[in-house]
C-alpha cells in the first residue's frame, strides 16, 4: 500500500509539470506559427504510431469494457478535449488554462463521483471546491470586466476540464493498463483526425520554421501525448481520480510563472487573487488533508 501510494504520488507530481509544459507549449505554438489542427495531428499522431504494437498484439485492448466507457475514455482525453484546449489556447493567456482548467477539474470530478457513484463531498472537501468555485468566479468577472474577449477561451478550459473529468471517471471501468489506455486513446483520436484533417488539411505544418514543428512534435507527441497520459493514468490507478486531481494543484503556479518568464504575459492581481483561491481550493478538495488528520488523531 505504501508503495503504490509513493508510486502515485511520483506519477501525480510528474503529470503536473508535464500539463503544465503543455499548456504553456500549446499557447506559444498557437500564437505564433502553427494552428491547433497542426497542434493536433502531432498530439495524437506521434503517440498513436510510437503504441501501435499495443494494438497488433495478441490481447485486445479494452475487451471487457462497455462501449460507453470506451468511447467517455476517448472523448475525454482524446481529440475532442485536445482540439477545445488548443481552440481556447489562441484566445485566453496561458495563466487562464492554468486556472480554469485545473482548478476546475476536482469540481467536475466531484460533480461527477457524485452522479455516478453517489458520492457524497463534506468537510474540508467541500470548503476546497468553494474556494476553487469562489476563485475561478472572480477572476471570470475581472476578465469581463476588463472588455476582454479572453472569455472565449475560458469557456472552452471549462469545457475541457469537464471532459477530462470524465475521462479520469472512465478509465476506473476499463481495466487498462496505462500504456494500454494511452494506446487506445492516442490511437482512435488518430483515426477520428483523418476525416478532419481530409477537410480542413494542416498546411502551417508545412511552412512553419522546423525549430517550432521539432519543438511541438517533440512536446505535443511524446511528452504530453505518451509520457503525459501515461503518468497520470498511473496516478488515477494508484491514487483514485479524486486524489490523483491533486496534481493539478501546482498546474496553475507552473503555467503562470512559466508564462510570465517565457511568454512575459503579466501577473495580475486578478491572477494573484485567483492562485491564492484556486490553488489551496485544489489541495482541500482532494482530501487528502483529511486523510492526514485522521492519520494524526489514529497515532496519538
């Protein structure tokens, strides 16, 4: 027990700095000379072609899960929550995708505990996502009141955030491995590209400097879309979706101080005011200080 909880915790503090990196490579690939269709097809690609001996072995993947698991696992933490982060990603700072998105994601997988499984949030739990609710409320107010359009990518982190919710929900019902389930993830978000891409193409891939496509390829396909899934599916399996929510907890500090050194976006009060808010929120939401409380009153 206490190597599986050591092991998640390793795995949950590694997919922090891993969502934050995206984030923050996402944001700069966007604004500068790719678009997210470009973004996309390394995400998924990249990962879906480095796994596909996963899916020629001898075992199927996913054989025992329900369909609806498997198509939530997909919608959640494939291409349709890739292609909103990297819509919203043009539109909002990267500090927004920090905040609404990880602040919001033990909110949505609260919500969603409780549909499905009747779990109920009290205590401490429940003061962490009022402060989650109360921070990301305030800092959407400064945006609007600001005259601001970055409301349009807030929007989609929320939408996001909800998806990989279910996401982190689906993935306890499919008995997959984390390299399977990044498999499976990686690989149907591929093939649901291809019709896209047969539309729409990704000409920017084409003409953009080679510096900025080797930079994406190598963060959007192997770190975030093969070592990312994997790590934080690893915390899911050993912490539960509700702890393993914990790691979103530095995504917020990460992506701003990130964004302020390398993209020199400003650090607002408004954004000081949300971090001091969201971040504390996170941490009381995934109960993990009660846990250590009851540990304390056990040993004395």
């Amino acid at each position: 027990m206490h190597r599986n909880l050591c092991t998640g915790l390793l795995a949950a503090a590694a997919a922090a700095l891993v969502g934050s990196a995206w984030q923050l490579v996402s944001r700069h690939g966007v604004t500068t000379t790719l678009g997210p269709m470009e973004l996309a097809l390394m995400r998924y690609g990249i990962p879906a072609l480095l796994l596909a001996p996963l899916w020629f072995g001898k075992r199927r993947i996913a054989p025992g899960a329900s369909r609806l698991a498997r198509v939530l696992l997909v919608a959640g933490g494939g291409l349709p929550f890739g292609l909103l982060v990297l819509a919203g990603a043009q539109w909002a700072p990267a500090s927004h995708m920090g905040i609404f998105m990880a602040g919001s994601l033990p909110l949505f997988t609260a919500i969603g505990a409780w549909l499905h499984k009747g779990q109920k949030v009290n205590g401490l739990r429940l003061a962490g996502l009022c402060c989650i609710a109360l921070g990301m409320a305030l800092f959407a107010a400064s945006s609007f009141r600001g005259g601001s359009l970055d409301w349009r990518g807030d929007l989609l982190f929320l939408a996001a955030a909800m998806l990989w919710a279910v996401h982190s929900l689906a993935f306890a019902h499919c008995a997959l491995t984390p390299w399977q389930g990044a498999a499976f993830v990686n690989g149907w978000s591929a093939l649901l590209l291809l019709p896209v891409l047969a539309f729409t193409g990704a000409p920017r891939l084409l003409t953009a400097p080679w510096a900025d496509v080797a930079l994406q390829a190598t963060a959007q396909g192997v770190v975030a879309g093969l070592l990312g899934l994997v790590v934080y599916m690893v915390a899911v399996a050993r912490l539960g979706a509700a702890r393993a929510s914990l790691s979103a907890a530095a995504v917020p500090v990460l992506t701003t101080l990130g964004a302020a050194c390398w993209m020199n976006e400003p650090v607002t009060g408004a954004v000081l005011l949300a971090l001091a808010l969201v971040v504390p929120g996170i941490v009381l939401a995934s109960g993990v200080v009660r846990v250590n409380a009851r540990r304390v009153l056990s040993s004395s």
